[in-house]
C-alpha cells in the first residue's frame, strides 16, 4: 500500500547538489549542499570507482501546525561522482553539519612489489 507522503515524496523534483571536491595527499573530501537534510535520509553507496549519493529532506510542518498555504518544493538531492583514485574501502567517512555534508575518502595507499628478473 502507497500512502500519500511516499507519493509526495517520488513526485519530487530531483537536483544535483552543489559540490567541491578537494584533495590532499591522503584523501578527497567532497562538501555537498543538502538543506534540510538529516544525517538519516542520506544514502551513500559505491560501485567500483562510482560514488552515488542520495539525500531527502524532511518534510511537513513543525508537530502541532497545520499549514494554510505550501511554496516550498522541497527536492530529492542525486548526484554520483567518479572517483579519480583508488578509494580503501573501510576508509570512508561522512557527515552533515547546518545544511552540508562532508565525505571524506581515505586514498589506497599504493604498494610498491619487487619484481625478481632472471635469465631465460
């Protein structure tokens, strides 16, 4: 059974987050605009050197208002990134902070192997 706020919810107007992604020897940082978000309705996931995120705002009045008159569309945030580096895979972190939300991916370190040369 469909209610009526997961409707409202796949009707919303779909926006690609505004975003900088910074980089320092160790790691990339990507800091995405997401207004209105909590930590719980942001997914993040990776597939291979993709990564996808998706984040909705909370929706509806404060407990207790009932409203006369909406404006506000209130989007869903999509945008997947290609990740330039090898990424370790328990090495990413994320977080959101007053409408932002930070991801921080830790760089593979690269191993260096030597390779023995014999005669033929």
């Amino acid at each position: 059974m469909t209610t009526s706020v997961s409707r409202e919810v796949l009707q919303r107007p779909r926006v690609l987050p505004r975003t900088d992604v910074l980089e320092t020897d160790a790691e990339l940082i990507l800091i995405s605009e997401v207004p209105g978000v909590e930590p719980g309705s942001v997914e993040l996931s990776r597939n291979d050197d993709v990564l996808n995120l998706r984040a909705t705002p909370a929706e509806g009045s404060p407990e207790g208002w009932q409203p006369t008159d909406s404006e506000f569309e209130l989007p869903i945030y999509e945008r997947s990134f290609r990740l330039p580096v090898d990424i370790e895979p328990d090495g990413i972190t994320a977080a959101v902070q007053n409408g932002l939300l930070r991801i921080t991916l830790k760089k593979r370190t690269p191993r260096s192997t030597r390779i023995e040369v014999r005669s033929a």
